[in-house]
DNA sequence: TATAGTCTACTGAACGACCGGTAAGTAGTG
DNA sequence: CACTACTTACCGGTCGTTCAGTAGACTATA
C-alpha cells in the first residue's frame, strides 16, 4: 500500500540488530489511521506496513492508544507553538490574527499527516477527548484574536465572530484534504492565498 | 446514546407486526457512522442503538455496505439535484455559482448527516469509491462555474482556479463540523453569510 | 364462527475470521 | 553472558453474516 520505505535507523552503537525507531513506527500508524480510521485500523494492519510482526510494534509502543497519544501531542505542540512567538502576542491585534493563520498553516503542511489526524477526531476515547480539549484551546485563543480584531475594526462587524472564526478554520483546516507538498503551489504561496482569500474574498478587487 | 425515537411505522395494513421501517434504520446507521466512522462502526452497535438484534437489520438490508450505499446516494442525489434548476444552467456565471453554492449550503444542513457522512469518506470500498467518483462530478461541475466566473471578470485571477476552488469548498463544507440546526443562526442567514464571506472577504468593506 | 394457511418481521444461536494484547523463547550484537 | 529487538503461538472477545425457527397479524376456506 503506500508505504514509506522501511527506514530502519542504521547502527546507533546500542546492543542489538538493527530496528525501527519510534518514529517510523509513528509515521506507519498516522498514516494508517488518516486512511481508516484510528478506531478501524488494526494493529495486524499497521504491523503489515512496517513489514514486521504485531507483537513488534508493542517492543516500541505500550498499545494503540499510545500510538494515538503520542501522534496527537505533536500536532498540538506544534500549533500551540505558533502562539507563544512575539508576533502572535503583541502588535495590531489584525497583523497577529494574520501571522497565527499563516503560522497555522505553515504546521499544517510541515506536519501534515499529523495535523490531519488531529482534525479528524470524533471524541470517542478518553485521549481523544483530552487532545480535542487542547485544540478548543487553540482555537479559542485564535477566537479571541478575531474578536479584537473585530473591535478594532479591521474586521467586519456584519457577521457573527463565531461563525467567521469557524468559516476562516474552515477554509484552512480543508487544506489537509486536498495539498499534497511537492506540488506547483509551495507552502508560502498556500500562506498568501488562503490569507488573502479570507480577508479580501474571491470578487475582484473593487 | 444518542437515539432518536423508536419511530417504528404504525400498522400499515399490511400483515405482521408493527416494525422499523428501512428510513429509521438508515437514520440511526447514518447518526452511527459519523459517530465512529464506517469501518469502524459495527453491526451489534447498530442493533443496540435500534432497540433490536443484530439479524434483525438484514430483513431491512441487505449487509452494512448496503446501508452505506443508501446513505450516499441521497446525499448525492440532493446535490446533484441543485445543479439542474434552472437558475444553476442559464444566466450570469458568477449568479449562477452563488446559485450553486446558496444551494449546496442548502442541501448540506437539510440532510446534514448524510451529507457530512459523504464528506468523510476515505475510499477503502468500492461503494465509497464510486461515491467519491460522483462527488468530484459535482466538484468538477462547480469548478467550471468558477472559471467561467474568472473569465467573465467577477471573480479575481490572481488566484489558481484549482485552489479558489478547494478553499471555497473547504468552507462550505466545514459547515457540517459545527453547524447544528435550530441554533440562532438560520440556514437562510448562514447561506447568506457564507456567499457573503466568500466573495467579499473577512476585512472592513473598503 | 372456527381453523388452517400465508405472510411479515423478527429472535437466538452459531460460523469462521479477525481483534488488541500477552507469554515465552531466541537470533544477533557488544 | 547480558542486552536489544524481535519471533511464533496463543488468549478471550468481537466482527459481519447466515440460518432455522417462530410469534403475531392477516386471509381463505369450511
């Protein structure tokens, strides 16, 4: 199936032969689960990927849920980070509303299989609850820079804040489904559009 | 869980007794399948969510794909529906993509499980091969208006058509991620609000 | 009015395949 | 000889599906 290569970690000098590392495991198992499904992905599965036995991948993970876990971490440490950079915390409460979207985006594409994962969740396990916890936080951090943004009057005040903070994570939450890196568009001109289409729309410019 | 009433048919003259009609059954298959995913959704949740036996599901259907295969098209075939009025096949282009797009938003929040069903799917079965194969026909379709409408000058062209495209639907169909009916926001007033944002963008009317 | 037969809409048990996870053993390396 | 990184074999449970049987409502005949 589609399959990274099997990227074992050549000799680290510790006892034993040659192994995966975690991260590959990682790699595997995202996406596994962005192609099923966390809940309808097997381990029998993930373990025919990595071209190795189930009992395997438990050498490196304690169980599914871990695997989960530990995916999810890294798309929202990564997002998280975007908000802790001086940009995004002083200024024109618009041009930090712009540098966290553009910010956003940029993860999004640099970890693109993990941010997918991450917006896909349905809520059904405890991890799954506590990592679609950090990302209300996220967005409502966001949220609150559309609402000033809005008082200042660099936004329009025509429309419900709700609803424009989830039409613009909409737009670019939707990227996961359809940009693939390597293609015509690079991640900077992606920023550029989906920045500009969300401020100034698709009519021509009057 | 989250079950809607027994809503078994009352006696339609016909022997037997009373029993779930097959649009219940689908009702409660759909509800399922976008709690937990497809694949991942099984035949004894089914059941219990129904208030019956597993078995009992295959005197309405005739297997779980089944259920999926229903499901999809009534989404579909509501879609489909909007691009043959007449006000989506003769006058201006950039009227008829509103046209279009007034009517996807529409569509979306009338049958809003089926079709947010449709939007995630992954194309592990042939059933949801051929479904996602209909559903970029429709794409496809709607792409067309927004070259036509570049072309004729109401929408700008600094952008790629392709990802005006993508970032237009990626909008719309986020809706199904938070949109709940009976909420404050009417779906004539969040249609509105959607072409509004689209065209004109997030920033202060210049 | 009594009863036999037909139909619908199920029930409950069972099927082989597969699930996540574990236990015990081992090949290769320092 | 200790340690890493596995392997094979297996566990109880659940998966989608099938099947034989049947309760209850209807109709046809006596």
């Amino acid at each position: 199936m589609s399959q990274t290569a099997p990227a074992r970690s050549a000799g680290n000098g510790r006892a034993g032969r040659e192994a995966y590392d975690l991260a590959a495991v990682l790699n595997i198992a995202v996406a596994a689960f962005n192609d099923h499904g966390y809940e309808a992905t097997s381990m029998g599965m993930l373990a025919q990927r990595l071209g190795t036995s189930k009992s395997a991948i438990y050498y490196h993970v304690s169980g599914k849920e871990d695997l989960l876990r530990l995916a999810l971490d890294r798309a929202l440490s990564e997002l998280e980070l975007v908000l802790t950079k001086e940009m995004a915390r002083s200024g024109d409460a618009g041009d930090r509303l712009r540098f966290v979207l553009r910010g956003a985006v940029e993860v999004l594409v640099k970890d693109l299989p993990y941010v997918t994962l991450l917006l896909r969740l349905r809520g059904n396990t405890e991890v799954e609850r506590q990592a679609l916890a950090r990302r209300r936080e996220f967005d409502r951090a966001v949220a609150e820079l559309v609402e000033q943004a809005r008082d200042d009057g660099s936004l329009r005040a025509d429309i419900d804040a709700r609803t424009t903070t989830r039409l613009l994570f909409g737009m670019i939450n939707s990227i996961v489904e359809w940009y693939r890196p390597g293609g015509p568009i690079t991640p900077e001109r992606l920023a550029d559009d989906v920045i500009s289409v969300a401020f100034d729309g698709l009519a021509t410019a009057r």
